[in-house]
C-alpha cells in the first residue's frame, strides 16, 4: 500500500509532436501489461477512496486496481464494467485530472496521481481483446419496449441497461452514424471514431434497434413514439452554438465550433464536406484563431494544426487558472504549436466579402469572483490590440434546442436555461411516460455523466415499468 511511494506515476507515452500533428490518430500508445501491473501497485488503497467519490459513476476504482495488480484482469475488467458502460470511452476522454485522479491521495501527497484512466483504457482493451465482451442475452426477453432519443452516451449507456434488464430497444438517431458526440463531436486524436462504432455494433448485436437518418419531429413524432412504447427517454445533445456578440460576427465570418468538428470528423469517416472543398472548413496555411477556453476551443485548435495552418491562436478572455478546459489537453495543445492569448477578448472582425482578415481586441483584467466563485473579467482601458486572422471559430459553448417546439408538445416543461425540466428525485419530465437525460437535462457537460444519468434513467424506466406491473 505504499508502493506509490517506491514507483512513480508512468503516464502512457505520447507520440513525438512532430509525427501527431500530421494525422487524427490517437495521440497516446497503449499501456503495456506490465506497467499496468506495475501502476495498478502504486493504489494506496485508502480508507476513504477519493477517487470514487469523485468519479461521476461511482466507479469501484480501489477494488479493480487492486485486482489489476494482482494480475487478476479479467475480475478487473468485470468490477470496471459493472458501474461504467463505456469504460474504453471514459479512459480515453474522461478529464482525469478534475475528477479521479485530480483527488487521488498519492497525488495529493506529492507522489503523483495513480494513472487511472490509462489503466481503465488498458483493462478495456484487453477486454475486447480477449473476447470478454460478448453480446446482451437477457435472461428473459420482455414485451416492454422504450424509445430512445439520441445515441450519445446518454441514449448508449441507458440503451445497454435496458437490454440487459430484457426491454425492447429503439434507438432514434438524426444522424447518419450512430454515437452522436463521441462520432461527430470528438476528434479522432482523443477518440478513434472505430472504438464507438465497436460500442454501437456491440448494442446493435445485443438487440438494440437503430433508426439513423431518423429525426424526432421530423421523420417522426414524438406523439407516436409515446404511443408505440411504454415509455420514451429522451437522450440528446445541446447543439445550439453560443454566439459571438461582436461586430463583423455573422454566420457567415465566423465558423462555429462544432459545425467546424464535424467537418473534420467527417473528412476522416472519407465523406465529401462542400464547406471544406470550397475552403470555409479548412484551416491549411490560414492564421486560424479560436475564441474561447474549453474543452472544444482544445479540440480546436489542435484540429486547426493537422490541418496545415500556418498559425492558431487561441484568444481566451480570463487567465490560464480560470480555463474551464482540460490542463492535460491545454499541454497537449501547446506541445503542437497553439499560442495562446491570455485575459483579451474580440471586440470586433474585420474582413471582405464575409472572410475575416482580422480580429480588434482589448485587454483584459480580473475583477471580483461572480456566483459561480470565478473572477469576473473587465476591459483594460486603452489596450486595444489586433490579431491577424484568415479564420475565426468560436468555441464559447452550447445550448439547448427548443425541444417542446421541436417535439410539438407545448406541455413538456423547461428550465429558465432552457434545458429539460425533470423530477427532483428522478428523470421523468412533465409528460408522463416521457423520460430526459444527458446534456438535454444538464446542459453542455461531460460524458461520463451523461453515462451516469443515462444509466440511472433506465434503472428508474426498469423499477417504474415493474412497479406498474406488479400493481396491475
């Protein structure tokens, strides 16, 4: 149990930035068997487990790194899986530093966190590797079916449960790939689009049903879903893009994060993308600046470097401390070449028929803390500077569609955010039989709690189906 203080942390090696910069693929080699032995030892195995509390699932860390450096992998594996249905997903994209490892105890003693996500990441593919990873085959095939409404990791990890539990699965996607932002949202970098096609065809195999190309409240109606299935969960994302509320800031001289993600992830999938053949989506030997300091704005600008620029800047208005983002993927981004432009904001873009030239910006100062607890940022008189620029993406974050509009049902209640409005102790909404989780319901946040209240939904659709039953 002291191991952590004899063997230091041992990260995954990351490819020479040189070499990764000139493709999509996964930045990080994989963990060898003996390093994740050898890392499994460094958990401290503590009293009170840091690291499950602050993991959205509640995953059982201590107990599987235990087994892990016993050699026991495959017990591993099942302990893993148990509470996270897409552990090779988390792994690989969860922000360890924020959540599990940001509290681990060795960690917070000065030995360095254990490495967990790479270790999760490790036991997953030696899972699939090994064939322990089979089809769903519930012990009794039931006549209750569900609905669900999107195929992010909400829809997936509550798709899964059902399965298992013996329901009957639907799964509409407005998409014509399965995965919703983990297909089309992510880069390939951080997640190789073949490891969510491998979890779709898992559940596809398992006997979930998927309707692609198939948009709720265009193709089909949410009344005829409420009407064919017992109950419905709605499981999209927020995809509403945040404007920027600057002069010279139309749709057409600014180029949205995630209209600009979703090009690239489709490029790599070999489709045809008119924005980036005709140049609005191609960032090769542009000045290319990115406003904002999140996890997007990163997937960004590292995006914008494999695809040739000559220059990305990332213009962020508060200081390094107060970036939302990642600091793994803000290192990731700086050992590839992105300057970042600390405490400034836009205040104006320049351009010529609808191509920026050019970004106006003030300097920025730290004022006092807001509700949230971050500092308020506040112009610095007479700072005014420029910035040259061939392309501006916004990365300033997401909102919710106009669901009751879009669904045509006037009674399906929303939060002053806009966000679906559900139960305090629970997932369903103001429309009976009619469930919500994921993004629609938090807004804009991470994936593993989508995963989280995704699999609480359906546990809560299971006991509620039941419930029903028994009373009858």
């Amino acid at each position: 149990m002291l191991t952590f203080a004899q063997t230091g942390r041992s990260a995954p090696a990351r490819r020479k930035n040189t070499d990764r910069v000139t493709d999509f693929d996964e930045i990080y080699k994989p963990l060898e068997m003996q390093k994740l032995h050898e890392q499994s030892e460094r958990c401290a195995q503590c009293g009170v487990p840091f690291c499950q509390s602050g993991c959205p699932l509640d995953n059982n860390i201590p107990d599987w790194m235990n087994l892990a450096a016993a050699g026991q992998e495959r017990d591993a594996w099942d302990l893993s899986a148990a509470t996270n249905t897409l552990p090779e997903i988390c792994g690989r994209i969860c922000p360890q530093d924020k959540l599990c490892e940001g509290v681990c105890v060795p960690g917070q003693a000065g030995f360095g966190a254990v490495t967990i996500g790479a270790i999760e990441t490790a036991l997953s593919e030696r899972a699939w590797d090994e064939g322990w990873i089979t089809p769903i085959k519930p012990k009794q095939e039931l006549e209750h079916s569900v609905a669900i409404v999107g195929s992010g990791p909400a829809g997936l990890a509550a798709a899964a449960m059902l399965r298992e539990a013996g329901f009957q699965v639907e799964v509409f996607e407005r998409a014509d790939r399965p995965g919703g932002l983990l297909t089309y949202g992510i880069p390939s970098f951080k997640l190789e689009k073949d490891i969510v096609l491998r979890r779709t065809d898992w559940l596809d195999q398992s006997g979930v049903h998927f309707h692609l190309n198939c948009e709720v409240g265009a193709d089909v109606q949410l009344a005829d879903l409420r009407s064919k299935h017992g109950a419905v969960l709605l499981a999209g994302g927020v995809y509403e893009a945040r404007r920027l509320n600057t002069p010279g800031a139309g749709e057409d001289m600014v180029v949205p994060a995630l209209e600009y993600l979703i090009g690239a992830n489709r490029l790599g999938f070999g489709d045809t993308v008119e924005a980036f053949s005709q140049g609005r989506l191609n960032a090769r030997d542009k000045q290319i600046v990115v406003i904002g300091g999140g996890d997007t704005a990163m997937d960004c600008v590292r995006t914008a470097v494999r695809q040739g620029a000559s220059k990305v800047t990332c213009l962020y208005r508060r200081n390094e401390t107060n970036m939302p983002g990642s600091r793994q993927e803000l290192e990731n981004a700086r050992e590839e070449g992105v300057e970042f432009l600390w405490l400034a904001t836009p205040k104006a873009i320049h351009g010529k028929n609808v191509v920026p030239n050019k970004i106006k910006a003030v300097r920025m100062q730290l004022g006092a803390p807001q509700a949230d607890g971050r500092a308020q940022p506040e112009e610095m008189p007479g700072s005014a500077f420029e910035v040259r620029a061939d392309m501006v993406i916004a990365a300033l974050g997401f909102s919710p569609e106009d669901l009751p509009s879009k669904f045509a049902a006037p009674d399906l209640e929303t939060t002053k955010w806009g966000t679906l409005s559900v139960g305090r102790k629970g997932y369903e909404t103001s429309l009976a039989r009619v469930y919500a989780a994921g993004d629609c319901v938090r807004g804009a946040s991470l994936v593993v709690w989508a995963i989280r209240e995704g699999r609480d939904a359906a546990a809560q659709i299971i006991h509620n189906t039941i419930a029903k039953e028994l009373a009858a």
